[in-house]
C-alpha cells in the first residue's frame, strides 16, 4: 500500500534505516501548515536537502524494505544494469566514501556456479592497481547478496560515448586504445586477460582517461558468456576462435576485439554486424566478411589503417601478438600522426614496406618491464625525471615522502622479485633527509643489492662515504646531465642497446 500522509512515509523512511526519526520529524515539522504536514511538500523537501535521492524514495514509495545498504556501503541510485548484476552509486556511511557497487541480481544468489565464479573472478581482480583499470576493493555478502565495491568513475561509458559523437578523431581514439592496451599489458604480466573487450565495458573519465572495467568478469557480466572449464569469454569470442583456430584462452582474441574497437571509433561503425542473435554471433561469415576500414572513410592515414589491419587480422601469427606491443604501436602511431604523418591509406603500399613499419615498433624499448622508484622533493627534478625516464620506457613511481619510498621494502626479502628494480634518491628538496634514507637503504642487509642512484647536491658530497657506493650504487652531481642517469641505469640494470644509442 502506497503511503497516504507525511507521517506514513516517514514511518517507512525509518524502517528503511535511510533517516533517523529525530530528524523525520523535524522536518516534519517544518513542512506542517495548520499542524499537519502535506506530502508532497515533505517528498519535496526530503529531495530538495538531499536528504534522500530521487531513486531513493522511489523505492521506499514502491514498499520496498531491503536494498538501501551492503555492509557500510549506502546505495544512492543505480548506474546500470546487466543481465547478471545492477551496479549502483554508493556511499561509505562512516567516511563519506563514494564509489560503485555491483550486486549480484537476486535470482542468482542460490546459483553456487555463479556465486563461486563471481567471486573467484573478483578476488583475483582485487589485486588490479593501474590507471587504466578500475579497481575492486571489496567482495563481500549481504543478506546471501554477493557484491563488489569498486571506484566510481565520473565520467560516461565509450559506448554512448561513440554513439553521441558518431565518430572520434583519429588521434583521440588511438589515445584511447594506448590507455587500454597500457592497462590489459599491465593485468597480462599478472596472467589475466579480459575476454569481454568491448565499448560498453570502457570507462572514460572526466580527464579523458580510458579504464576497463569488469576486467576478468567476463563470464558473470551478461546472458551472452560461454564458461568453458572455468575459463569465461563473450560469445563473440567463441565465433572468432572458431574461425582463426585459437585457443579459448588465447590473449590475441583480446587483441582483436580492441582493433574492432579502434575500428568503430575511426569510423563510426561497428567492424562486426551487430546482433543478439547467438548463431549469427558465431557465423563465421561475420568475422571473414570484415567491411575494409577504408570503404567508410578512405582519407584515414595510412599509418592508422596498417595499425588496425594488423590488430584484426584473422591470421593468428600476423596479428599484433600482445596488449604490450598494441600499447607501443598505438602510441608510435599516435605520435606520427601529431607530427604531421597523415598521408591517405594507400593500398599499393607493398608488403616489405608494411614489414618495415611493423618492425619499426616492435624495436625494444629501453626501460621496458622497468620501474623506477624516484625518492625526491624538488618538483621541477620530479617533472624532469619522469617526463625523460617515461621517454625511454621506464614505469616512473614519485614520491616527496623518505619513509614512505621505504615502506615498499618493509617485508622485501632478498631472495624475492623486489617492488622497484631502481631507486633513485634525490637531495636537492630532500637535503640531508634524502641523504640519510639513501644511506639507510644501501646499509640495510635485506636492500643492499638494489640498484640504486643518488643524486647529490655539492654542499652534501662531503658525507658521501665510500662504504656507501658499490657495485649496485652510482652518484651524480648537481647540475645533472641526464644522458649520465640513462647510462648509469642502462649499467646498473644491465639493460642492452643498439649501438649509436
């Protein structure tokens, strides 16, 4: 029964736990003319000071009790909604926290199939940490509910995204692709794939930036996943592996479905028919009939054709073998395009020329698989070193804070992989505290083996004692010269080049 009067919905407020009754009825009270209070000024007035949101009382004037609250998380109103799952905007209830919480849809919850894949999958999510994937912190119960917390991403899926604009400049999709394959590299190294890439599980923030979400979900994140021996995949995926003879977990698939995403950014199209319809989806008629790129707009660059055929290509050992190299390419690409590369696709260009430009991209960049700890206050050292290590291919971490750099290696022991494969510490902003967390570090029996670089400021050197510099340790001067850091790190972390480099 709907509520009739003010002091009914207030009554079902409180049941709710969304208010408390003191405060009910306060407002109550300053919504009452003549001694009662109308209903609709108290609906307005609850909305109005936000006290509750629209989804909210809705809820609570349908009668429904149950739903507002998974553990210390408060819904405040669904984002979306999938076959499996609802995902909705919540609300730490101690510390105001806001980010996104997926649950389970009800009718799943007796499922032990469903129930241990969705939590298997979030658990090995949970450890995800990168800019370009939107993390999981929690995976927990509620009233037999299963749910994860996630952040909340403000900004809108790529999906509307691309149907708003029609279609995306070239530069600001190959952005877009390089933020993904950064971000499917980064979960390879950690042995997951997605199996579900696709424009709709593709967060852009209010920056632009481009995060995957539901990475590794694929098998719980709609009716149309196949789970073949634990290992999930979108039916797409099943009709592609069909016609190229893959593997059902072969991580080119991944590598595909990104091309096809670049594919309808550039054009406006979708590369693949569209459709619900299972046997159509598999047809390998849908895969080999691929409309060239260039038929819906011949003036794309060449460049970025050749990126995308070499994405999409059915031929296993001619596609573009891993999200790493997908990151390299997208960004060599991108960068030729700004510098002015935008020559028309020419299909006459011959196959060696191709292999050329291919290979081009596929050189090893210098810090690649690198990450380097950089321990200094100065900001104008930090943008420095980041920008040129970042050019070479390093993986920079910054921070301001000594104790903080060291906390990574509080539980390091020697015989483990280390959390750094470098540390530089600076002393320009820190002084004698970068000096000291440099000599703490290097003295310490659990990191004296870490490749380390200090970089030192002329009124310092005099404390530099000799004890503190080995083999695994290398000293620069103030001014710096940069191509001495790139050096001593190419020696420390026995990094080989080309010569001339």
């Amino acid at each position: 029964m709907s509520a009739q009067t003010a002091d009914q919905l207030a009554h079902r407020i409180y049941e709710c736990r969304l208010m408390e009754l003191d405060e009910l009825r306060k407002i109550i009270g300053e919504c009452a003319v003549d001694g009662e209070a109308d209903l609709e000024v108290f609906k307005d007035s609850l909305l109005r000071h936000e006290h509750l949101t629209n989804w909210q009382l809705q809820r609570v004037l349908e009668g429904h009790i149950t739903g507002y609250f998974y553990g210390n998380w408060k819904v405040l109103y669904l984002i979306g909604a999938g076959t499996f799952a609802r995902v909705y905007r919540s609300v730490h209830i101690k510390t105001g926290d806001v980010k996104a919480t997926k649950v389970l849809r009800s009718r799943y919850s007796e499922d032990e199939s469903m129930r241990d894949q969705f939590l298997r999958e979030a658990t090995m999510v949970m450890k995800l940490r990168h800019p370009n994937i939107v993390p999981i912190q929690e995976v927990e119960t509620e009233r037999g509910r299963l749910y994860m917390v996630m952040d909340f991403v403000e900004g809108q899926n790529l999906r509307d995204y691309v149907r708003a604009h029609k279609k995306l400049s070239p530069i600001r999709s190959l952005k877009i692709i390089s933020d993904l394959a950064a971000g499917m590299a980064y979960a390879a190294d950690l042995g997951i794939g997605h199996r579900d890439m696709k424009l709709s599980n593709v967060l852009l923030s209010a920056t632009g930036q481009a995060k995957i979400v539901d990475f590794g979900l694929a098998t719980v994140s709609g009716s149309d996943q196949e789970n073949v021996g634990g290992s999930g995949r979108s039916i797409d995926y099943v009709g592609l592996e069909r016609v190229t003879g893959a593997k059902k977990d072969d991580p080119r698939s991944d590598i595909f479905f990104l091309g096809c995403m670049l594919y309808h950014m550039v054009s406006g199209e979708p590369a693949l028919e569209e459709t619900t319809e299972r046997m159509r989806r598999i047809a390998a008629q849908r895969y080999l009939n691929v409309v060239p790129i260039t038929n819906h707009d011949p003036e794309l660059p060449h460049r970025l054709v050749v990126f995308i055929n070499r994405l999409m290509d059915l031929k296993l050992e001619n596609r573009v073998q891993t999200a790493k190299e997908a990151h390299r390419e997208a960004e060599t690409v991108m960068a030729q395009l700004i510098a002015g590369d935008t020559a028309k696709y020419d299909a006459q260009l011959t196959d060696q020329d191709a292999e050329s430009f291919a290979k081009s991209v596929e050189v090893k960049v210098e810090g690649e698989d690198k990450t380097i700890l950089l321990i200094e206050s100065n900001l104008k050292l930090q943008d420095t070193l980041r920008s040129k290590l970042k050019d070479l291919g390093y993986r920079v971490l910054i921070t301001a804070d000594p104790d903080r750099g060291l906390e990574r290696f509080e539980d390091y022991e020697p015989e483990e992989d280390p959390p750094v494969d470098c540390v530089i510490f600076g002393t320009v902003g820190l002084g004698r505290s970068g000096l000291k967390a440099y000599r703490d570090f290097v003295m310490a029996e659990n990191t004296k083996n870490i490749p380390v670089l200090l970089i030192i400021v002329d009124q310092l050197e005099k404390f530099v004692k000799p004890e503190w510099l080995g083999e695994k340790q290398m000293a620069f001067k103030m001014p710096l010269k940069f191509r001495h850091v790139q050096r001593g790190l190419r020696k420390l972390l026995a990094i080989e080049v080309a010569e001339g480099k």
